[in-house]
C-alpha cells in the first residue's frame, strides 16, 4: 500500500478502508493513554457527534431525492452549533486539575483533525464510485479552449503545446489565446502558433476577467475550457472533462484535478500535499452533491449559456474563478470534480507564497461578501447546508483553531506539562500523516508527500492562517487590495 506513486486508474484496495477504520482506533487508544479519564469522554463524545455527522453525510449522498421537503429548510449553522455546544458543556464541568492549556490544544486537534475525518472517507466513496463511471461518448461535442495570458513569456507556449497534443479530435477543438497587454514577450511566443489553428487575440490590459470574456466572444461553442497560460493539461484532460460532464444533469461547470508540476524543495512540496489533501479531496466530496465551490482557473470546464445566465466573469472580486463558480450554484447549476489533471507551477519561495495567498484569500473573502445571502436562505439547498458551512470553516474557525494550537504551545512551553503537550502533538502528527497516505492513495500520488503532513498540524498551517487573518482584516477595514502575483521561476532572470 505504501509504495511509491500508482496510477489514477489503479484500483484501490481493501487496505484504505482498513486504514479508514483503524485511524479513529489509534486516536481512541493514544488518547486513552495520554488523557485523564474525564476529558477522555470529551473525546468518545466528540467521535460519537463526528460519527452522526458522518452518517448523517453519507445518508445525504444516497438518500438526499428521499428526505422530506422540510430537511431543505434545515438552518446551515444547526451543522456547527450541535457538536460545539455539546462540547463547550462537557469542557465546562471540568475542574481546573486539567491544565487550561492541555483542553485548549486538544479541542483544537480534535476539531481540525475530524474536519478531515468527516471528507477522507466520503472522498474514497467518490473515487471509487468514478471508477466503476464510464460514459461512453458517441460524438465528442465542440470545445472552445481560452487561455488569458499577461506576462507569460516562458509559459503560454508549453500551455498552447499541451492543448494541442491533446487526445481529443483537432476539428472539434479550437484554442483561443487572449493577451491581456503583456509587456514581456508573450505576443513573440504565440507568434509560432501563427499556422496551427490557434486563434491569437490582443487587448489593451483590463484584468483576468476581461481577457475571459473577450475571448468568449471570439467562440460559438456550447462548451468552453479555461485554462491558466502557466499550466499544463494532461493528455486525456479534455475527455476526462467531457465524460464527467456528460455523466451528471444540470451540470453548469466540471473542476480540473490541479497537481504542483514543480517539486523538489519545501515549500513547493508542502503545497503539493496540501493540493491532494486540502483542496482535491474537498472538491471529491462536494462532486458528490453537485456544491463544488470552485472550478479552478487551472482547468476548468463550463456550459457557455449557464457562464451567459450569471453574467459571465465579474471584475468584484480578485478570484473571478470562485466568485463565477458560486454565481452558478446560487442559480441552480450543479458544479462537479473531475479527474482532468492539469500540471501547474507552484511558488517556489515563501515570499512568492505569500503574494499568491494574499490575493486567494482576498479574493475568496470578497466573494464570500458579495455571496453573503447564501448563509441566509435555505432556497440555496445544498449550497446553503454544505457549501456555506464548508466556506465558514475555512475562513474562521480553522484559521482561529490553528491560533488556539500556538497559544497552547506557548502556554505549554512556559507553564504546561511538555510531556503531554508532545505526546498529543505527536498522535495527531501520526494521525495527520496516515490520513494524508490515504488521501494520496486516493489520488495516486507519491506517498512520500505524506513525510509533510506534521506541518498541516503545526508549521505551515499556521503560516496560512497568518496571511488569512491579515487577508480578513485588510478586506474588513476597507483597505485597498491590489492583484498580488508571485514571481515566475523562468523569469526571475530576466
């Protein structure tokens, strides 16, 4: 099972379930051992709410057209409110034998580790549903590619390439390059591309944005493709995208599956885990439902009349991709995962990586803004009862855990029982790790990424709640936000 890296189609064995299985084993018996006997009930009360949620999950999945009328009106925040008020009045009749650091660091672990819990499994049913998928396609439907491109020098050529090469029929695909104004030598590049059917399209600069829907109105295809201009698509991408869209009703939008192409050092490694575990194998269980709440830029796939219903992309907000994407769920389009790789190329520096969040963050806090209602309204389904607490999670409550799991440590340090402290520290780093071998199984990928997966605990989750916190208040304060881009490795010399 822990081998190195399998195949996407590689069958998966009975081991992930017995790794699924035996995780919450190992959390029950390391904290048996390390917890005094009363806040180990927290703990069996906390695994018996996680394991309802996780009932309640799955019974969503396959029951959901059964359920009566009155669950849709069912509050989101009903989700959150059970499990933290049942375990805030556990917490509350403890004495103070327990030290205050110990129960604040474990309530942390506890939350952000089931966080993941509740989606590995649910993400394992998905794979294995897609596997035992197969849409056969009598006729491949027209695709219009558009790639925006600004600055991309050293880039857009090896994206046109990839499009190109592509395992999909040259009469039913038609690739659209649409310069925003580069200053660089971008236009030169695509110059090659003169005599292989591309169509080369230049415009003052205006924004990302702009540059997508200028290229829309260069197509009349019912489905079109976007694509960033530093990425680069596997060769069945465009069918895999088609065979998912065509295997779902209602469907406005199809995601890509975003790998890091770039490994090799820290922090471009850690991204790469952090892309399997924290961002692919959330979109694998929203595809469940329909609620994938982003279609990336990297690659993604959309119906051209439903991009027309929501008024096509929007300059609100710095991540037209999210902002676009939960525009189509609020009106009624279902928007799924797929399997459709698309290699991109990850910052390679912390200050790149600093520049890149800071505009994601920003981004997804104007979109969550301008989206408020669908906290609000039940008439959202889905989007409202899993979307919107998802939303809620990433941008508050684990950002203010990981906040929680620092003081802890610093309490600890100065006053604590180190002991303790690093025993619990070290069961969730093991359980981090197993639950990233398994998320990696799940997208075959090198397990030895799994090697990172202490730093989602402490290290680099903390770095992204740092630049979240500070992306919160300049959003909140009014200040104003600028499109921050990190710096491309093959033009840093230049």
């Amino acid at each position: 099972m822990f081998g190195r890296t399998r195949g996407k189609d590689a069958t998966l064995s009975r081991w992930e379930l017995l790794v699924t299985v035996g995780l919450l084993a190992v959390l029950l018996g390391g904290l048996s051992v390390l917890l005094p006997t009363r806040l180990l009930v927290v703990v069996v009360a906390v695994t018996a709410m996680v394991a309802v949620f996780y009932v309640t999950s799955v019974s969503l999945v396959y029951y959901r057209d059964a359920l009566p009328a009155w669950t849709e009106s069912v509050p989101f925040w009903t989700t959150l409110a059970v499990p933290f008020t049942v375990v805030a009045v556990l917490l509350a009749k403890f004495d103070t034998a327990v030290p205050l650091a110990t129960l604040a660091l474990l309530f942390a672990l506890i939350l952000v580790f089931f966080y993941y819990w509740l989606v590995v499994p649910l993400a394992l049913y998905q794979r294995l549903a897609e596997q035992h998928r197969r849409v056969e396609i009598a006729e491949w439907p027209a695709l219009a590619v558009i790639v925006p491109t600004y600055n991309e020098a050293g880039y857009v050529g090896k994206t046109v390439d990839s499009f190109l090469a592509a395992d999909y029929p040259d009469e039913r695909l038609d690739v659209v390059v649409d310069d925003d104004g580069s200053t660089d030598g971008t236009i030169g590049e695509l110059a090659a591309y003169d005599d292989a059917d591309v169509t080369v399209l230049r415009k003052e600069n205006g924004g990302k944005h702009s540059a997508l829907n200028y290229g829309l109105t260069h197509t009349d295809a019912s489905l079109v493709v976007t694509v960033d201009a530093d990425s680069v698509v596997a060769p069945d991408a465009l069918k895999t995208l088609v065979r998912s869209f065509e295997a779902h009703d209602d469907v406005g939008a199809v995601a890509g599956n975003v790998k890091v192409s770039n490994r090799g050092s820290l922090v471009t490694d850690v991204q790469a885990l952090e892309y399997v575990l924290g961002i692919n194998t959330f979109r694998r269980v929203f595809d469940l439902l329909g609620v994938v709440t982003v279609v990336p830029g990297c690659l993604g796939l959309f119906r051209r009349d439903a991009l027309a219903a929501v008024g096509e992309y929007s300059a609100d907000t710095l991540t037209e991709d999210f902002d676009a994407t939960i525009a189509l769920l609020e009106r009624g389009f279902r928007v799924h995962h797929s399997g459709a790789v698309v290699y991109t190329e990850a910052p390679d520096t912390w200050t790149d990586l600093y520049r890149q969040r800071l505009r994601w963050f920003r981004g997804n806090l104007q979109t969550v803004l301008k989206h408020h209602h669908i906290f609000r309204s039940s008439e959202f389904g889905m989007l409202h009862r899993v979307g919107a607490p998802y939303l809620l999670m990433t941008m508050s409550v684990i950002p203010a855990l990981g906040v929680v799991v620092v003081a802890a440590m610093l309490w600890t340090v100065g006053a604590g029982d180190p002991l303790q402290f690093v025993g619990l520290l070290g069961l969730f780093s093991l359980l981090q790790v197993l639950l990233s071998l398994l998320a990696l199984r799940i997208e075959g990928e090198d397990l030895r990424l799994a090697l990172y997966a202490p730093l989602s605990v402490v290290g680099y989750k903390q770095v992204l709640d740092v630049i979240l916190i500070k992306s919160i208040v300049d959003v909140l304060t009014r200040r104003t936000v600028t499109w921050t881009s990190p710096t491309r490795v093959r033009q840093r010399d230049q």
